[in-house]
C-alpha cells in the first residue's frame, strides 16, 4: 500500500484495554484552566512508570462547561480502577485544588454502556477541615471548600469506563527534521480528534520500546530493530535510506475513536510524502500477544491508498 509515495506497512498497532476519565476544569480564563490542566497531566507520558497516561483533550467554551466559564477537558487512562482512582485524587488535590479560581465537573456522564462512578472531591472536601459545604443541583452533589481565594467548587464525583491505550504508528524518514515534521503535521490533525490523546511530550515518543531487556530489572527497554545508530549491529527493520524514527501513541475512549485518530494523523503525514523525506508508516506490536485490540494499519488507511 502506497499514499502519496509512502508505504504502509502490513502491520498493527496493539493496544490494551484500560479505565478512563475526563475531568472538565473551570477557571477565570483559559489561562488559569489549562495551568491547572497542565500541571495535571505532567508526568502522565505512560503507565510503565508513571501511574497513569493523561493528557489535555481540549479547550471548552463558556457555553460547554456547568459554570458557563471557560475551561479545559482532560482525559486520565489507566490499567486498574483503583489506580485510575487514585491517581485522579492526588492530582486533582495537588494541581486544580491548588491553582487559583478553578473549579472541577465530571466529564463522563452518559453514552457509555458501563458507567462506574469514582471520586472526584469525595475525599477532597476534607481539606476544608470541617468548613466545607455540600449542595445537590439536578441529582448530582457538589462540594464547596473555602480556600483562600474564595472557595473551590467541585462535583463530587465522576465517570470512569473501559476505553483503549496504547494505539500507534510509527513514521520512518530520511532524517530527524522530517520525521519530526511530519508527526507535527499528525498530532496538529489528531488533536481536533474528540475523545483521544496523545499523551507523550508534544505527542511524539522518539524512544520506541520493546517488551523486556537483557537486563532483568527492565520490563522495556529499547527498540533497537527501529534504532537507525543500530543497523550494522542488529536486526534492523530499517532501510539505508531511513536516519530517523518517532511513534505517536493514542490513548483514545473506544477503538474507533483510536482508529479516526490514526486515520487523519497517517494521512497528514503521508501528505509531505517521499518528497519531504518520509518513507514508510508502521506500528509497534508484540505479536498480537500482549494486546486484545489490534489496529491494522491497511485497514484503517484503505480509503485512502
């Protein structure tokens, strides 16, 4: 399969099932609700190491949040509930209950088949030693905890489901700058991707793993077939031509949300085409043994070839 003079490879993506959450963040402006967002999701790049993989879906309108201010929506994916549960917490009270004038709702609340509910500030209104107050508004309880801006407004709990982690592809070009290039030009169309992140550093992961290492602590370690230094001294996946590999991955609340992700972001990077350098698409996988979810790349991109 070829588009615009790059090859598709005839693989796969494996992806893991997981729990999810979308928490929406309030504030002032845009500005404070993506602080408290940001800081949020730092340190949230993958479940190997850091609990959870988290990322800024979007910026929300007035007119799409329960305040009617601003705000930003965030998505939490992790490989347990109890994590996903916990993590939610310690972040939630050391990044939004901390930024100034924000406030936190629930972002999942219907059109999922299994719905649990987690907490949001169920145990974070404790902060207000005894001062906090609770009011329900149209079947959902809210919590008001006076902090020393005035007080942080936050539902008391929030929806988690089953979703999908672990979704990628993998752009091979002649040379750092165009690969890097073309997952810019990817992760700016996959971002107008609702219900999806792409939760490494800008989008992008340019240290590719493989399951295991020769070291036994390692559960991963790198992928040295897709190491371009690598070629002369082990079994490479690479052509001469090929100097440069990035991954994407995608986290996303169903498979297809994954596969439209995948679908726009090959397709813009398939768009700069042989003549900006870029070669070939592929996936990581583990042999389709790791993962219940399996992403074909030809059969998401058929359309398009």
């Amino acid at each position: 399969m070829i588009i615009n003079g790059v090859q598709i490879d005839d693989t796969f993506a494996e992806a893991f099932g997981m729990r999810a959450t979308r928490v929406l963040i309030t504030a002032q402006n845009h500005q404070w609700a993506r602080h408290a967002a940001a800081a949020m999701t730092g340190f949230a790049t993958s479940v190997i190491a850091c609990g959870v993989e988290a990322g800024i879906e979007r910026e929300l309108n007035p007119s799409e949040t329960p305040d009617g201010r601003p705000g930003v929506s965030v998505l939490l994916f992790a490989m347990s509930s109890a994590v996903l549960t916990k993590q939610l917490e310690t972040r939630m009270g050391q990044c939004v209950l901390t930024c100034p004038t924000t406030a936190a709702f629930s972002g999942i609340d219907a059109g999922y088949p299994e719905i649990t509910r987690i907490p949001l500030s169920k145990n974070l209104r404790f902060f207000g030693d005894g001062f906090q107050i609770s009011k329900q508004f149209a079947g959902k309880r809210y919590w008001r905890v006076p902090v020393m801006d005035g007080e942080f407004l936050c539902e008391e709990t929030t929806g988690m489901i089953r979703a999908v982690g672990g979704g990628n592809f993998l752009i091979l070009a002649e040379s750092q700058p165009q690969a890097l290039a073309a997952c810019e030009a990817a992760i700016e169309a996959m971002r107008k991707i609702p219900n999806v992140i792409m939760p490494f550093p800008g989008g992008v992961v340019r240290s590719g793993s493989k399951v295991g290492s020769k070291y036994k602590a390692l559960i991963a370690s790198t992928n040295d077939a897709f190491c371009p230094t690598l070629k002369g001294i082990t079994k490479t996946e690479l052509s001469p031509e090929i100097e440069s590999v990035m991954e994407i991955v995608i986290d996303g609340l169903t498979a297809d949300d994954i596969k439209q992700a995948m679908r726009v972001g090959i397709q813009a990077a398939c768009e700069l085409g042989t003549q900006n350098g870029i070669r070939r698409i592929s996936a990581g996988n583990y042999g389709g043994k790791l993962g219940q979810f399996h992403f074909k790349l030809r059969e998401i991109m058929g359309a398009a070839a």
